[in-house]
C-alpha cells in the first residue's frame, strides 16, 4: 500500500497516559499517526517506536489553544501524507479547585486546551475529511460532564465536548464523517495518579473508593480508552455517530 493510500490519524495529547495508548493502538490498527503535544522529547521517542514497528509517524509539538499553531501542525502533516482519516482529541490538562476559591486563569487554561483546542484541531481536521468525504472525529471527555466535586472548568470543558460532538455529527455527516465522544471513567494514569498529590490522600485510598464503585473491581487503564477509540476510528463504526460512549466499569 503506498503512502497515499495509508490512513492518518491524528492524536492530540500524545505524550502519555490515554493520548500514547491511542497513537499506539491507532498505529497497530494500520494508521500512520501524526502526534502533536507540547512535551516534544516524549513525542519524538513515540514516533520513533512506532517507525521501528513498521508505520510511519510525525511528532509535532503544538499547544493545541493556539490557532496558529494548530494551522502549522496541519499543514506539516498534510505536507507529508495529504490526508486525515481520524482524529483523537485528547489533549487536556487540570487545575482543580472548589469553584468559590478558582481564579480566572485556572477556568481559562482548562477551557482553552480541552474545548478550544478540540474546536480548533477538529476544524483542521474536517477540511481534510470533508474533501475525502470520509473520516472519524472522537473527541475525549470524561464522566465529570456531568458534574464533579472541586472540577467546575473540566466538567465545563468536558460538557462543551459533549455540545460539540452532538452538533458536528450533524453538520458532518452529510460528508460521510462521524463525530462521537468517549467519556472515560477514573483512568491509571499520570494525570489521575496526580491526585495523590493535589489531594494529599494516598493512591491505596483513592483507589479503594473507586473500586467500592465500579461495578467492575478494576482501575481503568489507558488500553480501555484506546480499544473503544480503534473501534469508532474503524469500518465497523461507518454509522453510529452523535453519541457520547461511557467507558468507566459501570
């Protein structure tokens, strides 16, 4: 198959945790994979794994709030392969605070990467797909849409990606695209292993009050995200689109 011909996916935030597993996944399933984060050391060592496993990927470091950026990292993958199948809009970031003591700029920061940045990539991506007239957009949000304790911005955030994803499906699907929504549940990861940190409670007890919970006695793992994402990236997902799928072992 020729370079033309391979599909692309692009994944925001794919340095680690749920942004690395999907590159991962997405380049198993067949896809060359651009990888756009602003930790460009951790992106460059993903994309060179990934060429020594037989598929070619790009590392672009890219703060996705900025549109300037986000037009430059699309025009250096288009430059390379001409083509956007799917995009994983996962980049995000928290400043947790109870909502009567959060400044100004922790709402903005978190607003800015999780939604703005979605809006932006995802617009970059759709000039590509609508011209193909085929592609997948997923966007990453969590089970906070709906309300949690001290994460007014990232629920906000996570809520406006639900809005987004709802509203695309509509305006896109006429183009063949499929716009969906992954709501994770509590993820083994380094932003949820942060709050060990934040919280000043240890992991042992964070953890056991999630398992308490879940109606399957695990921790979520960054695979779980990925294989949900292979999937509504892939033939078999050519007509569920609008939904917002919760991942979260219950």
């Amino acid at each position: 198959m020729s370079t033309s011909e391979t599909p692309v996916a692009v994944v925001t935030g794919a340095a680690q945790g749920i942004g690395a597993a999907i590159a991962r996944r997405l380049s198993s399933d067949g896809y060359q994979v651009a990888l756009l984060d602003l930790k460009a050391d951790a992106i460059e060592d993903l994309a060179r794994e990934l060429r020594a496993n037989g598929r070619d990927a790009l590392a672009v470091s890219c703060d996705v709030s900025s549109p300037e950026q986000v037009t430059s990292a699309f025009a250096a993958i288009g430059d390379r392969w001409e083509r956007v199948d799917a995009l994983a809009s996962n980049a995000g970031i928290t400043r947790d605070h109870m909502f009567h003591k959060m400044p100004p700029e922790d709402w903005d920061a978190v607003i800015a990467t999780h939604l703005r940045g979605g809006y932006l990539v995802a617009q970059a991506a759709q000039r590509f797909m609508v011209t193909q007239r085929s592609g997948a957009i997923v966007f990453i949000s969590s089970r906070a849409a709906t309300g949690n304790r001290g994460q007014a911005n990232y629920g906000a955030a996570k809520a406006g990606l639900e809005g987004l994803t709802k509203t695309l499906a509509i305006e896109l699907g006429p183009f063949g695209i499929t716009v969906n929504a992954i709501a994770p549940g509590f993820i083994d990861s380094p932003m949820t292993r942060a709050i060990e940190e934040r919280s000043g409670r240890s992991w042992d007890e964070i953890t056991k009050d999630v398992l308490a919970r879940n109606y399957i006695k695990r921790l979520g793992r960054p695979e779980d995200i990925a294989g949900t994402v292979s999937f509504l990236t892939s033939p078999d997902a050519t007509y569920l689109t609008g939904q917002v799928i919760q991942v979260g072992g219950r």
